[in-house]
C-alpha cells in the first residue's frame, strides 16, 4: 500500500527549527532533539542502507558476488567515465519521501543527520576522506526559481560530518537549462546532458585532486558523467562520485 505523504512535516520542522522537538518526516512521529533528530532512529533504521558488495561505479548492492570491481547491468550499458561510485542507500519509497522533501520542499534540516547516515554507511567515511567534493550544479536559472542547489547543501553536509579532510569546491557550472530527467528514458538523459556542463575558469581545483561528484541521486549516471567528462577533458585524472540514494 502506498503511505500517505505528510505534506506538513517539512513546513512544520522548518518553523519548530529553533524548539526543542520535530517531526520525524517519514512517520511522523515527534522526535526529541538529541544531536540525530530529525529522522526518528526506528525510520532510519527501516532505510534500505547498502551494505556489503557493491557495484564499483554507483554502489548499488549486488547479492552473490564477493570479489571487487565488477560492475552492474546498468553501468556495463553506460560508457562512464568516473573511476569509482557509492550511495548511502536505495531509493524505495521512504527514501524517496526524504529527498523529495529536500529537494522540493527545502527540508535542509534533514542533512543535519549526516553525521549518523555517515557511520551507517559502511566504508563511507574512508571513501570521502582526502576529496574535494564538486556538487553537481544547476543552471542558474533553475537555482533563482527553487533558491538553493540540493547537491550543494549535501556537499556541505558531508564536508561538515567528515571534518578538514574535505573540501567543497564549486567548479562547474551548468550552461545548458536541461529539462528535467525524470521522465527521461536512459538514451534521452544522455544527450539531455551533453555539453551541459563546463569547468569555471577560476575553480581552484588541483590537477592532483581527487575529486568527488556529488548529487542526491544516482539513477542511470548520465548527469554524473556528464560532469566527469568535462573534469577528465580538463585533465583531472581522479574522479569518482557520492550520492545519498540510488534509483
Ligand atoms: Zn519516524
Ligand atoms: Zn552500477
């Protein structure tokens, strides 16, 4: 059965921001702020977290398979040019509930559990450590209309769980206004994102850089590549790329 969204909680928990009490955003039970507050732990917990063996280039589980650097079905059909991929979890339906409500409804304070996602995630930490994270940008007319870039809160999320090992750094930009993808199929994202994207010429970026891409989701990697092909054409060598859900 499909749960019934609550349209309210983002609203509500943007004005309890400053009390001492929210609504979890999936049950909607209230939740006390104890540092990890704004999902409720028994919610958390129910989120499809990848664990385990995972594809290399977008990090979605792969039962069966114990030995590193396979990659899926979905990957093996793109020609990706990033060197390494991970998720934090699948996107089934509650997950898409907590990206919808950052994305749409500017839900920021939901990034303010990263620090608990982060440990949840096996091996995240490890993975992010020593990067500079480059969020995906959105064109700048789409940034005016919708007021913030959800990559870049997520950027800023991560550099705040993981400390002075990372940097976030804007370095691209989005020249093409490109529709949406999400009801494209996998060729039509392709060229939706072609030439999209360039590098900004004063970046401060280091050739020696390992870079992270950062998106909130990891569908068919298209826009993913998109960006690391402009890094790579640039002389970038070291581009991998990080996004909470996959799907
Ligand atoms: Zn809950
Ligand atoms: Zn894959």
């Amino acid at each position: 059965m499909k749960e019934k969204r609550k349209w309210w909680i983002p609203f509500v928990n943007r004005t309890l921001d400053f009390v001492l009490t929210s609504f979890c955003p999936i049950c909607g039970g209230q939740v006390f702020k104890d540092g990890y507050s704004y999902v409720c732990q028994d919610c958390l917990d129910t989120l499809a977290w990848v664990r385990g063996t995972r594809c290399k280039l977008c990090g979605i589980p792969m039962a069966g398979m114990d030995f590193q650097g396979l990659t899926c079905a979905g990957c093996r059909d793109e020609n990706l040019l990033f060197d390494r991929g991970r998720c934090m979890f699948v996107m089934e339906e509650r997950a898409r509930g907590l990206i919808h409500d950052i994305k749409y409804h500017g839900a920021r304070m939901i990034l303010r559990d990263m620090p608990s996602w982060v440990e949840r995630s096996e091996g995240f930490r490890e993975y992010l450590e020593g990067t500079v994270l480059v969020p995906v940008p959105l064109h700048r007319r789409r940034l005016g209309k919708r007021g913030f870039n959800q990559s870049e809160w997520i950027a800023q999320a991560f550099r705040k769980a993981l400390g002075p090992s990372v940097e976030v750094i804007h370095a691209l930009i989005r020249r093409k206004n490109t529709p949406s993808q999400t009801e494209l199929d996998r060729n039509q994202r392709k060229a939706n994102v072609k030439n999209a994207f360039a590098l900004v010429r004063k970046n401060h970026l280091r050739k020696k850089d390992r870079i992270m891409l950062v998106d909130d989701v990891f569908t068919t990697g298209a826009t993913l590549n998109a960006c690391a092909e402009v890094l790579k054409e640039n002389g970038f060598q070291q581009v991998s790329v990080a996004t909470l859900g996959h799907g």
